[in-house]
C-alpha cells in the first residue's frame, strides 16, 4: 500500500476541468457521472490545521469516474501526460481489468488524457489503450507516442463544458455500431 503525499495530486486540475463537466452534463440532463474517491486512511492528522498531513491507500482504485450517459453505463479514468509520449506505467492491470470486465457488461470504459504542454485532451476508448497496453505486456514500447493517438477523438472546450468528451463517446459509439454493422455483413 502507497504512501499518499502530493504525487496523488497529479491530475487535479484535469479533474476539476472534468468535475465542472460533469456537473453542467448533469444540469443539462445529458448524464449522471460520479468521481469515485481513492479509499484512504489517515496516519497523521494535524489538528491545528484540521488536516490529513500522511495517509496511505486502503485498496486499490479502479477508475476515476463512473456513470450514465442518455442510459448508457461509462466508465473513464483521468490521465495528464507533461510530454508527447504516454508512458503505460501509468496504467495499472487492476484498472485495465475492470474495464474490461465493464465492457462485458455492455459498458463504455475509455480514458481521456491531457497532453498538458499542448493543452490537447483526447478521448481514448479502452479498446485502443489495449492495443497500447497488450503491446508493452508483450515486450514492446512501455509507451505510446502522441502520434499513435486517433485525432478523430480529440476532445475541446465547446458549447461552455470545459472537456466536452460527450461528442468523443457519440463518435466511438457510432464506430462500434460500423464495426457490428460490418460484423454482421462478413
């Protein structure tokens, strides 16, 4: 079990751009999405201040965020990259297997990555971190470069949500509908 200190507050203004998202998705009835909080317990406490100076996981996380987009069950994780390669240490088995596990359910699990130095943010369904992570397992790149991501999920600021991923989900659902369209014509 880790040790929390601020290495565990890499990704909170990426979380807080999502939260504030997630927050005018649900004021508009678009979705319901939650953030889902990392267990911890306490070590250290300062009184005076009325905080939690040290602390350690309890369990492991499994996403960021979980919820319903118009009936459809979603699940992402949030990732911030300071460089144009994504190193996949930042993605753990336990995480990788429950999103599976919901695709199976008839689930949406995918990422949404920030490229902080370009202040890019790309939507990337699960299937393709696979790819990337089936890949390293196998002994092949412990990254992915910005290249390699599809620019077609690229997510903006637009209509006032400030990481407007929704219109990404409506394009990686219209391309599973052509890959079972496409199935079931071969």
């Amino acid at each position: 079990m880790g040790t929390w200190t601020s290495r565990g507050l890499r990704g909170s203004l990426l979380e807080e751009l999502i939260n504030m998202t997630n927050e005018k998705y649900q004021l508009s009835n678009l979705a319901l999405i939650q953030k889902i909080p990392t267990p911890i317990t306490p070590v250290r406490f300062d009184s005076k201040n009325k905080r939690i100076t040290d602390a350690y996981f309890d369990t492991q996380s499994t996403v960021d965020y979980i919820g319903l987009v118009q009936g459809i069950p979603v699940c992402f994780d949030a990732k911030e990259c300071s460089k144009d390669t994504f190193s996949l240490a930042n993605i753990h088995d336990h995480q990788m297997a429950f999103m599976e596990k919901f695709e199976k359910q008839q689930g949406i699990a995918f990422f949404l990555v920030c490229y902080i130095h370009m202040d890019r943010y790309f939507y990337i369904p699960y299937r393709h971190m696979k790819k990337f992570y089936d890949r390293c397992k196998e002994g092949g790149r412990k990254s992915f470069r910005f290249e390699e991501v599809d620019q077609v999920y690229e997510v903006f600021n637009t209509k006032g949500y400030p990481v407007h991923y929704l219109e990404a989900l409506s394009r990686d659902l219209l391309a599973r509908d052509q890959q079972e369209n496409k199935g079931k014509n071969d």
